[in-house]
C-alpha cells in the first residue's frame, strides 16, 4: 500500500522533527537552568559533546570528527553567550525563541557565511571533483570580485550593461507600479457602484500564484496565438492608418523581450501598489479636503499639496520594497526568455546570477557576483530608508 | 462684511430629510450661534453655506447674491473645523498663508496678512512649528487664524471649542468674543453646547429634527422658549416640566397633576374660560422652584421628600419628589436638611411657562 506508506513517512518525519525540537529545548533548559553556576562550565564543555559523540557515532557507525569539533565550537559559543549576554533575566522568552534563532541560523546565517567563503575560493565544473574528493578548494582571494566586474556572467552581455538594464528595469517598472497604482487608488476611493467587485478583479494578477500568471501572460505574448498580437493584426485591418504609423503585430519574445517582461510584471505589480496607497487614501481624513476646497485648492493642487505629502508615510516603505522586489525579479524574467537556449536581451543581474551559477556552473563566481547585488540592495535600502526617516521627521 | 440668508433650505440624504425649509436672516456684523442636540442638521446647514454640500432645496444668499451652485473659495467665507483640519505636513505659517499662496497673492502681502494675524492671536513664537509640536489650543487659534488670513466676508464655525478640556474651552470662549469684538465681522457659530450658545451669540437659531424651532436673542429664547424643546435645552441645569390638566375653579383656572395643585394666575394665561380642560405641561426653572424659608410666603405648596443634595459650592441641587413627579430646585447653600426629610416647596408664577400637551408650543404669556 503507496498510500500507507507515504503516511507513515511523512508522520515519521513529522515525529522527527517534534523529537529534535524537544531535544534542543532540553539542551536549551539546562543551560537556561544552570548557566550561572560555577561548575556548569566545565560539565558542559564535557558532557554535551560527549553525549554528541554518542549519539552521532550510534547514528553514522563510526566517529565522525568534523561533526564532533563543529558541535565543540557550537557549544563553546552558546556558553559564551549564556555567560554574556543572557545574564538571568527572561529566560523563558529566550528559551521559548531558541529553536526559531537555531532554525534561522541554518537556514540564513549559516548559507550566508558559506556564500562569503565561496565567493574567496575557485569553486567551478573543473574544482568541483576535487572539493568532493579532497574537502578543498582552491582559495582565490579578490579574484572572483574583479572578474565580476571584468568578465560577463554570460555569454556576452557584461556586468556594467547588466547592471544598467537592471537599473532601468528596475526605474521603469516601480514608476509604472506607482503611477497605475496610484490611479487606480483615486479611482477607487471615489464613490462607484460595484466597487467592491473591481476592486477584487484588480486584485486578481496579485493573488495568483506568480508563476501561473506570468505563464499565462507569457502565452499572450506569441507572435501568432497570443491575444496581443490578434489584437493588433485586428485593429491594423480595421483602421489602416495605424499600420501606415507602424503599428503592428510584432514578434515580442524574441524581438522585444524586456519590453515584454516590463509589461508582465507592471500588470503583476499594481495591484500592491493599488492596495496600499488605497488605505493610504483611505486614512486621510475628509476635512483637509474641504480646507482644500474653501482655500481654492483645484483638484490638481488638492492631488499635489494634500493627498501626495500624506500619504508618502505609507508609500516610501511600499516603495522600498517594491524596488527590493523588482530589482530581485527572477521570475518573470526567467519564466519569460530564460528557459531552454533563451535569449540573454532581458537578463537583469539575479537572472544572469542563476544562469552564471546553474547553467554556466560557475559557483564561486556566482558568490562573489551575490554578494555585490547583495551589497547594492542594501545601499538602496538604506538610502530610502533613510530618506523616509527624514521624511517622518518632517511631520 | 456681509449678511446671509437662507430662503427655505431642504436637504435630503437619499431618503433621508435632514433638513426640512429652514428660512433664517442673518445681519451684517451679527454673532449668530446655531444651536441643537447631535444630529439636528445644524452641521449639513453650515456645510452648505460653505458649498460643501449640494442643496436639496431652497436658496443661500450671500451679501444679496445667489451661491447654491457658487465654488467654496468663491462664496468668499471661511470656515474653522471641528478637528481644525490644519494640514499636517505644513508649518503654522504654511498653513495659514495656503489660500493665499493658492490665489498667488504677492508675497509681501502675504507676510503681512499671516503677522497681522499671528499677531491678533498671539501666534507669532509657533509660526516655524508644524501642527503636531502644538497644544489643542494653539491649534484651534492657528485654524482661527487661517480663517482670518483669508479676510472673508463671513466666518463659519463649526464646533470649534468640542475638542477642548473644559477648563481650555471657557478660555477660547472668551478669546471668540473678543476676537468678534475685534473683528466686528458676520460670523456664524454651530454648536451642540447650549452654554456657548448663551454666553457668545447675539442671536440664537435653536434647531431640532431638521427645523427651526426659535430665532431670538439668549435672553429672549431663556425668558419666553416658544415651545417644549426650546425649554429643555436652553438652561442648566434642565428645565422641570409636569404634565396635567387645567380646570377652571370658580374665577380661577387650577392645574393638577398627581398630588401637584397649582392655581395659574391671570397674567399667565388670560381668559381662562379658554383654557378649560386643557392637557398642558407646565415649566419650571430649577431657580424659580421655592424650597425652605424661600418657600415661607407661598400659598399653593407642596409637600414632598428630599432625595439627594448636591452641593456645587454657592448653590446646591435638590432632587424633590412630589408624588410621581421628580422636581429639581437649586437654591443657595447651605440647604440644612438630610435626604428622606419632609420639604414644601413652591413656585415662582412669574417665570412658569406653559405649553399645549400636544402642539408643544408655549400657550403663556
């Protein structure tokens, strides 16, 4: 029986878990416990490894020497934390956090840190033999930072040109995000019959699972069966003056590709937008606007001097993310142009990263490359965040 | 300057008549407190002086000139609000030089206007803050300000003093009418606060359900309320009424209600013959009921129970029943007797109104 068998796999797994937790919280309740006794020290450094030791030597058959030191230097490290930083006060919130702080730190620091080691060592399709075999890589030091900006993550395209496009694409798409947002928002804070009912329809792109929908609109985009170009094939017989100004169908994927991407994901993206700065809209209170109104204010000036300064508290954030997120946009990009021999016109530099690190394999490269964008992003971050600091600071 | 009329103002709601043919004159230079309980239209009606609100009905004159379909910033008024509505992201400077920013009045001009004004209110230290740095009262006199900036030829206000603790409210009442007595202009006062309505207003316009009930000045709408309503709501504490009937006794009328028996003299209601068999209420002042050695010269009294004392300081609240009715007489301190005892009380016949049961309209003189 399949079905009992999977069953009792995934119970198991569950059980698994469960077990682990309850074991790091035991590990975590007695130094919580003792950490401030004199002999608590020594016991652990002894005790906890060697119960380590145990289990992993009952668990892999045999002694396994990198694990045991990796756990020493765990456990060194959270005595030296109990010792100076938890000092005896809210133990149980700290004990109660303690596995959420371990499971991050799998699955966020430790990534990150490894990230950092490769970016300083050569791991590539011609290394990757010997770091199976022998557990080393070559160290590069700086090498694979200035090849980032030297060489092309691709097959032509280079980091500066890479980096411009992302730029704009970035630019372009959270403008249009704003801009039809915002439109939509004062559309829809106007009093309309059905308003409830657009109001789910433009929703609709956002609630769907992005890969469905940016495949959906990608099929839109055919040269010959896409609704896009039905369209425009329609509307040039119809009105020949328009084929005469040059508009036409055209072959979007392979001829215009960012141009497709930036049009998918300005349709994916509004609808955020469109939600934010209508609660924006919505928390502003109706007086202004008649101050506005017996002051002369047009509705222009109501849009310029009123509604625009309040609801930037709520926009600047909305912003900032929606940069992160666009600039960070693999998806589209990829489930556009980059599957199978796709073209490069589109990349932006997370899609370019992926293809440097899983269709190129070039790891250590792609790390070092992560860790730029990375570094990039967290400049603008900053920068908005800052700027929506002064921003507050000015209310 | 200017007067404003309102020629039989209707405003609907969907189905929902708010209004229903408000007819008032308003003079040139004249304080005009708009009074009535939550809900009563007073708002809508100041709402749609400003433009602020489509007019079901009617007509709004301004200085003699039509407005219905006439822009706010064109109807040159200038209205306070509620909760000052200061734009929040502008300094006081900002905010009180906006409407003139907006018309691109001279720069010089409008520094001038803005210190003439900080000047009338003592603003002149906040001009750099913005709204938030400021106390309620700071705010409400800098939305006074922005009003007076603009030079209009009325001055609407609609709540102005609501949001404020009790003790900052009587000081802005204060600050109000001596900025009227500086301004000399049309303004017009909304207010659910019968208080403010006395002490502030040349003349009162009291509005309940949609409609006028009486336009007079304070004292006039104190001494002769011309209907029920009016009587409740002007004065505190309340008005006591009892409900009863008239019966004409030989050459007199008397009034009975329960255990309560009142001759009504002539010079209340003349030709009493009329008047017999009448369902009334009659109303009495808490001032004007008599208890104790006050009582002493009456003839018609009453006997009943002392409930509970209140002691405000000079006066003190008593809470009488007689029979079924609850009566309260303020009088002055210190009343020298425990609740449970046995009182007599009787009533001042020269400030007792009387009102038809069901027209609710005074029927005394």
């Amino acid at each position: 029986m399949d079905i009992l068998r999977s069953i009792y796999e995934v119970t198991g797994f569950i059980v698994l878990i469960a077990l682990g937790v309850a074991a790091l919280e035991g590990y975590f309740y007695y130094h919580f416990k003792f950490h401030d006794r004199s002999w608590f020290f020594p016991a652990a450094l002894l005790a906890f490894p060697a119960l380590a030791l145990a289990v992993s030597a009952a668990v892999t058959g045999g002694f396994q020497p990198r694990l045991w030191s990796w756990f020493l230097m765990a456990e060194l490290l959270v005595l030296a934390g109990f010792k100076y930083a938890v000092k005896g006060r809210h133990t149980v919130p700290y004990l109660l956090l303690a596995p959420a702080f371990v499971g991050l730190a799998l699955l966020l620091v430790y990534p990150f840190v490894f990230e950092v080691y490769l970016s300083f060592h050569d791991l590539k399709l011609t290394t990757i033999m010997m770091w199976k075999n022998t557990g080393k890589i070559p160290f590069a030091g700086l090498d694979q930072y200035v090849k980032v900006f030297t060489t092309s993550p691709l097959s032509e395209v280079s980091f500066w040109a890479l980096l411009g496009r992302t730029l704009l694409w970035t630019f372009s798409n959270v403008f249009f995000h704003v801009a039809g947002g915002f439109a939509l928002a004062l559309l829809l804070n106007n009093a309309i019959r059905f308003k409830g009912f657009y109001r789910t329809l433009l929703v609709i792109p956002w609630a769907m699972p992005q890969v469905v929908a940016v495949l959906a609109m990608r099929g839109e985009f055919h040269s010959q069966n896409g609704f896009v170009n039905i369209i425009l094939s329609k509307l040039t017989a119809a009105f020949p003056f328009l084929a005469s100004m040059g508009i036409g169908p055209v072959q979007w994927l392979s001829d215009y590709p960012l141009l497709t991407c930036t049009i998918i994901n300005v349709w994916l993206g509004i609808p955020f937008m469109m939600v934010v700065i209508l609660g924006g809209l919505q928390s502003i209170s109706s007086s202004y606007y008649d101050a506005a109104d017996i002051d002369g204010a047009s509705y222009f000036q109501k849009l310029r001097f009123i509604t625009l300064p309040l609801i930037k508290p709520v926009l600047m954030p909305a912003v900032t993310l929606g940069t992160v997120w666009t600039f960070n946009n693999i998806n589209v990009i990829y489930l556009v142009t980059g599957q199978a021999g796709g073209t490069e016109q589109a990349d932006i530099l997370v899609s370019a990263l992926y293809k440097a690190a899983f269709t190129y394999n070039r790891y250590s490269y792609s790390a070092a490359f992560a860790i730029v964008v990375f570094a990039l992003l967290f400049f603008i971050s900053v920068t908005y965040l800052h700027g929506f600091d002064a921003a507050k600071e000015e209310r | 300057m200017a007067s404003v009329q309102f020629k039989g103002i209707v405003k609907k709601f969907k189905d929902n008549l708010v209004l229903n043919g408000v007819d008032v004159d308003i003079k040139d230079h004249e304080f005009v407190v708009i009074v009535g309980p939550s809900g009563c239209g007073k708002t809508t009606l100041l709402r749609m002086l400003a433009g602020l609100e489509d007019i079901t009905g009617g007509d709004i004159l301004i200085d003699g000139l039509r407005v219905n379909e006439l822009h706010p910033s064109k109807r040159q008024i200038a209205m306070v609000f509620q909760d000052y509505a200061l734009y929040p992201h502008m300094t006081v400077e900002e905010n009180m030089s906006f409407a003139l920013r907006l018309r691109k009045t001279d720069k010089a001009e409008i520094g001038a206007r803005v210190d003439e004004a900080a000047n009338i209110l003592q603003l002149q230290k906040f001009l750099k803050r913005m709204p938030k740095q400021l106390s309620g009262g700071q705010r409400q006199r800098v939305a006074i300000g922005r009003a007076i900036v603009r030079k209009p030829k009325v001055f609407l206000f609609d709540e102005p003093l609501s949001n404020l603790d009790a003790k900052l409210r009587e000081e802005m009442r204060v600050e109000i009418a001596k900025l009227y007595q500086r301004l000399n202009a049309t303004i017009i006062y909304v207010t659910h606060d019968q208080v403010e309505a006395m002490t502030l207003a040349g003349r009162i316009v009291i509005m309940n359900h949609g409609i006028i009930q009486q336009v007079g000045s304070p004292i006039e709408v104190y001494r002769k309320p011309a209907n029920l309503f009016v009587a409740g709501f002007i004065g505190s504490p309340t008005m006591n009424f009892m409900h009863g009937k008239l019966a004409l006794d030989g050459e007199h009328l008397r009034f009975s209600s329960g255990d309560i028996k009142l001759t009504i003299p002539p010079y209340l209601l003349h030709d009493p013959k009329k008047h017999d068999g009448r369902e009334v209420t009659v109303g009495v002042r808490p001032d004007d009921v008599l208890v104790g050695r006050t009582a002493d010269g009456c003839s018609d009294k009453v006997d009943g129970v002392l409930e509970v004392c209140e002691l405000l300081g000079h006066r003190e609240n008593l809470y009488i029943k007689v029979g079924e009715t609850r009566l309260l007489a303020t009088v002055e301190a210190f009343f020298d007797r425990s609740p449970g005892s046995a009182v007599q009380v009787c009533f001042n016949y020269k400030n007792m109104h009387v009102f038809d049961k069901v027209t609710e309209k005074r029927i005394s003189e």
